[in-house]
C-alpha cells in the first residue's frame, strides 16, 4: 500500500503516499507526531483534508504554542493531514471528486482539453481515512479513540458534515470551516435530517471569514466581478448556513456546537486562522 515517503515541512513532518486498496488511487499523507513519550491512552489527533495546503501551517502552530500551555492553553498531539502527490497547494480536480459527498454530479473542466470534474466520490475518501489509514498509522503511533479531530475548509467542510451524519463513531471533534452547506442545492439538509448521533458525546465547531456574509471585501468592491461575487453570496449563504446548522445541532443531546466569525477574512484567506482554531478545538487543556 505505500508508494513512497519522504520529509514534508522543516518542522518533522512526515508523507506517505498510500494506495487506496479498493480503487487504487494515491493519497499522500502527512503526519507529525509531538516530541516525548505518548500518553498511555494514545495521542489526541486532528485529521484535516486539503493536507498539502494546512500542514505546515498546522505543525507550526502547534510547534510555536504547544510547548507554552499557560499562555496558549493548547496541549500536545498528532497532526494528520490527507492530501496529493504534488507540490501545489491543491489538486483541484481530485478534491473535488474525493470531498464531495454522493451521489454527486458531473461539471465542465477546470481547464480547456482536461477531462470534465465529478463530485460524488465522499464514500471513496471516507473508507480510505477509516480504514487504509488509520490501519497504516497504526504501525506507526497510538491514537487516543477519545479525542480524534476532523478538519475541512469550503469542499473539506462539507465533507465533514457529510460523514459526521453518516459517521458519527468516526470522530469525536468535528471542525467544518467556511463549510459549501448550499452545495447542489443543499442536498446535505437531507443527511442531517436522518442524523442520529445515538447518545453520542460530538464536539462541532463550525466557522467562516467575516466577507463570506453578504458583503464583499473592501479590497473587492468596485472589481469587475464584484455583481458576480454578490450574486453568488446570495446562493452560497455560507455565514448563514454555518450559523443555522450551528443552531440546529446546539439542540441535539450530546452535540455541544458553536460558531465562530474571523474578522477581516475571506474564503480563502481565512484558512490559516481556521487551522489554528482547529488546534486549540481539540488539543485544548481546559
């Protein structure tokens, strides 16, 4: 099942590119284990998707806070991240694929003469984490089954929605930011419907960058696109549709959810603040 391995970040981190053994496709891997010995239970884990743009940022984090817990309050634990076989940030036409929950649809290409982009491939990501990985980390470090994390930003965010609905045992913090509620005409409102967490204890942080309401940046008023991006406020509703599912899982027994606002963010450059409250989500001391 591994491909091959190597160093990720100055900070220790460390990938693996893993064969998925039921469709054969290659993930890379990240992972970054704290320094000393691990608690008898094991290590509290964040797992986060999109690994190759939120690794580093995450191992710095926890580098730069983790040894101070009186003035961060954030302990140590094990950062994994699942990502691609490439340099860039992202691999837009595989997230897209793996991050979207079924049945999924299929859009125009990216790019001109590239092959058109799917969704619906969420099922395929998700018995790859719970399974192939989790196995092949096994050999590797012991994870604490009481305090494992899943982080997912915009497709990310969906996707975990998705399989905590679908999942609930897979995890006990769920963190979806700036998550795509609306997507496909919020077919998730149907999984969350039949949600039965079944006296569960979950933990759910749900967030979004201040200029993903319905106004735009300041940098972005007066753009060409401006009327484009107002437009598409309208549909996504990604702050409003954060705060109603926040609301919404707030009054099941066991889920304890909130919502957070990131002031002076957008989509994208909301991201590394997002990580870090991932952090501090799981890994906090009190």
């Amino acid at each position: 099942m591994l491909k091959a391995e190597g160093m990720a970040t100055a900070g220790g981190a460390r990938w693996f590119d893993l064969e998925d053994r039921a469709s054969g496709a290659i993930r890379r891997v990240f992972l970054w284990v704290p320094p000393g010995d691990a608690p008898e239970a094991g290590w509290p884990s964040l797992t986060m998707t999109d690994g190759n743009a939120v690794i580093a940022t995450a191992v710095d984090v926890m580098r730069a806070q983790s040894p101070y817990p009186t003035a961060t309050n954030l302990g140590p634990g094990v950062l994994i991240a699942v990502g691609y076989p490439t340099d860039d940030a992202y691999d837009p036409f595989r997230r897209s694929w793996d991050l979207g929950p079924p049945p999924g649809s299929t859009y125009p290409p990216f790019w001109p003469d590239t092959p058109e982009v799917r969704t619906g491939g969420g099922a395929e990501m998700a018995r790859f984490m719970l399974e192939d990985m989790r196995e092949f980390l096994g050999g590797y470090i012991k994870l604490d089954p009481a305090r494992q994390g899943l982080f997912g930003h915009s497709f990310g965010g969906l996707f975990a929605l998705w399989l905590m609905f679908n999942r609930p045992d897979a995890f006990t913090h769920w963190i979806p930011a700036s998550p795509a509620i609306t997507w496909e005409d919020s077919f998730l409102l149907a999984s969350r419907d039949t949600f039965r967490p079944e006296g569960r204890a979950l933990t759910v942080l749900l967030s979004a960058g201040e200029w993903e309401g319905d106004d735009l940046a300041p940098f972005q008023v007066g753009a060409e696109d401006a009327q484009k991006r107002l437009a598409d406020k309208v549909k996504t509703r990604t702050i409003a549709a954060a705060m109603e599912m926040a609301d919404y899982l707030s009054q099941i027994p066991g889920i304890t959810a909130r919502y957070e606002t990131y002031a002076g963010e957008t989509h994208m450059s909301v991201l590394p603040v997002a990580v870090n409250r991932a952090l501090h989500c799981v890994f906090a001391l009190r």
